[in-house]
C-alpha cells in the first residue's frame, strides 16, 4: 500500500500539468476577446 502511495504523485503531476495547460488555455480564450473588444473600444472614443 505505502509503495503504490508513493507512486501516484508522478500522475498527480502529469494531471497537475495538463490541467494548467487547459486553465492557460481557457483563459486565454476569455481574455483575447475582452482585450480586443476593449482596443476596438479605445479606438471608437
């Protein structure tokens, strides 16, 4: 038990790497749109 407790942190990491490429991902989605509507935005005024 305390052997295979040991080997999981190697997944958690690959998990833990995949999930921040996916929130950088998301949040990248979300913020180019606002940065380009706010710079379409500053040229209109």
């Amino acid at each position: 038990m305390i052997y295979d407790y040991y080997e999981v942190p190697n997944e958690d990491e690959e998990n833990v790497s995949l999930v921040i490429i996916l929130m950088a991902m998301v949040i990248s989605i979300v913020l180019l749109p606002l940065l380009i509507f706010k710079f379409i935005f500053n040229l209109k005024k």
